[in-house]
C-alpha cells in the first residue's frame, strides 16, 4: 500500500531492507521486533518478502505487518527472489530501486527521513551505479550540486572527512581551505539538526606529529589553519589541528563532541576500533536526513540469524531525531 501522512506527532521513517541478500533484512526484523520501534515513529517499510521471510527463519523473529505504525510499501521489489550473500545484478537493482522508492518519499513530504539497511557497492555497481559510492549517488538521485560527505557516528562521537574514497597518493592534493572549512559545517549542520546547537570540533593534522613545525609537510599551517578560520568566520568554529595520533584521545576523554579528519581511514580505523557494532553513517550536507548503519552486508553471516542490530537501531534513532528536527525547522 502507498505511504500517507501520519496524524501523529512522531517522526515518519521510510526504512529500506537495504541489500536483500546480505544480513539487512534481519536487522530490520529485529528492529521492527522491538515495541519501542512503534513507538517512536511511524514507519514505511520497503522490504522484500522472500528476504525477509529467510531472515524471520534464521532468527525466529516474526513477519512484520501493515499496522498504525507500520505501512508495508506494494511494489515490485517486494516479491523478487535474490540468492542469499551474493553480490549480483538483481539484487543491486534492488537496492537502488529501493532507495530511489524511498528518497522520493522524502522529497514528496511522505516521510522525513531516509533509513537503510547496509549496501553492497559492488551489488550496486553491478545494478547500475556510476558514481563512487551512495553519497554521490544520492547527490545525483536528488539533484544537488552542493557540498555533501559521509559523516560517522559512534555514540556521543562523530567523526566527518575532507576527502573520502580516493587514493591516498592524492589526498595531499584535494585539501583547500574551503574544503577544509566546509567539512567541519557539514559536521556542525548535522550535530544541529541532530539537537545538539554547540558541538566541540576538533581538526585533524594531515602529516605525522602534525607536521612538526613544517619538517614532515605544511598542510597545517597552509590548508588545514586557514580552513579553521574560514569556518569559523561564518559561524563555524572548531578547534586545532591536532595531531592525528592524539586526537582521538582528547575525543575519548570528553573534551570534544566531534572530529573532522583529512582522509578516510584517518577516521575510521579509530571509529571502528572504538565501536565497530554501533557505528551510524549518515549522509552528510544533502537536502534530506539519511542514515544507515556503518558496517557492511555481512555475507558470511547471512540466513545464520545471529546479525547484531545495535547500529541498525542506532541509525534508526538518529533518522528520528533528524526527522523531528527537519519539521521543526519548517514549521518555524
């Protein structure tokens, strides 16, 4: 059946199954087995039966149903048949249909945030992606031209890159000030919109003992200080560079909410190590709120029913509270 608005007060979330041959079915299942899920929002599910059906098997979990809270979406996806832990054309269509399906709804107002469960890149490539990753895809999806990046979450932690899925031998390259700048109001923007006004930033360095007074590199003092100052001339401040080795740390102890680092993995070997089962991404800088689980698909695993669905409830949570804070805005 097709989404209509909700008469409550809560958030609407149009949740996607994701890749339906990875473990993305069961961690919605186990997140719509959970009685506070009904509670907190109401929910337009766009699934796969066959899928689904697997996972509720595996790990003994009922079916979900159209219900005052949740609206199962009618559409082609939701009868196809995918072969379980195999990235393949069929189900890389899926999940870009899917995603398609559920991004529009947030555009027509039907839904206010985006959640999926986790992707398969090389799925979706097969299916017909172009682009780098989902971040640009979605940039495409909905056409905007503006600045948008993946930004991580870990708990009270979040963490936003410069650069992201390019080489590191041109990382050097790709940071100017204005990069710099707007990676850390993205991150800003999002803590905001997430109900937090005044989140700490900290900056990352780029080369080892943040340059050592310029004998290791000069991006410091060249890039990464100038884009502090330009952020914080429009409203943005945050504080550094601090070396990448320690940062972190001042992170852990609680000195800051969030991190902007230079590279991927600067960021994410950290993030992971500290929390890999509770990590939400979320699709940072585009028109509408989306977020996703941080970990991937999990092949191996798949149709065993022992799949971890902490950042899966993690995501849906932060779609909610981004969901809230959108209509709060436009009702304003």
């Amino acid at each position: 059946m097709s989404a209509v608005p909700s008469l409550s007060s809560k958030p609407r979330i149009a949740l996607t199954v994701g890749d339906p041959a990875g473990i993305g079915p069961e961690l919605v299942l186990r997140l719509l087995s959970d009685p506070a899920t009904a509670a907190r929002a109401d929910i337009t599910l766009i699934a796969n039966r066959p899928a689904l059906e697997l996972a509720a098997r595996a790990a003994k979990l009922p079916l979900p149903h159209d219900s005052d809270s949740v609206r199962i979406i009618d559409w082609p996806g939701l009868t196809r048949e995918y072969v379980p832990g195999v990235a393949a054309v069929e189900n890389g269509n899926f999940i870009l249909e899917s995603l398609t399906l559920g991004t529009r709804l947030v555009e027509a107002g039907e839904a206010d945030a985006l959640c999926f469960a986790p992707l398969n890149k090389g799925a979706m490539r097969k299916g017909g992606m172009h682009e780098e990753d989902e971040m640009r895809w979605f940039a495409k999806l909905l056409n905007y031209d503006g600045a948008c990046g993946e930004l991580n979450i870990l708990d009270d932690l979040w963490t936003g890159r410069v650069t992201s899925h390019v080489p590191l031998k041109e990382v050097s390259s790709l940071l100017t000030p204005h990069g710099v700048a707007t990676a850390i109001s993205m991150l800003t923007d999002a803590f905001r919109a997430a109900g937090k006004p005044q989140p700490r930033i900290g900056v990352c360095g780029f080369n080892p003992h943040n340059g050592d007074n310029g004998n290791y590199g000069d991006e410091e003092s060249r890039i990464i200080e100038p884009g502090i100052a330009l952020a914080a001339a429009a409203g943005y401040p945050s504080e550094g560079p601090f070396p990448a080795d320690t940062i972190f740390l001042r992170a852990k102890a609680g000195k800051l909410d969030g991190i902007v680092t230079m590279y991927h993995d600067q960021g994410q070997i950290a993030t992971k190590l500290l929390g890999f089962d509770v990590g939400v991404t979320v699709e940072g800088g585009l028109p509408i709120p989306i977020t996703t689980p941080a970990h991937g698909t999990a092949y191996d695993i798949v149709g065993q029913g022992i799949a971890r669905s902490t950042a899966m409830a993690n995501a849906f949570e932060l779609a909610c509270r981004m969901g809230e804070s959108r209509n709060a805005a436009r009702d304003r």
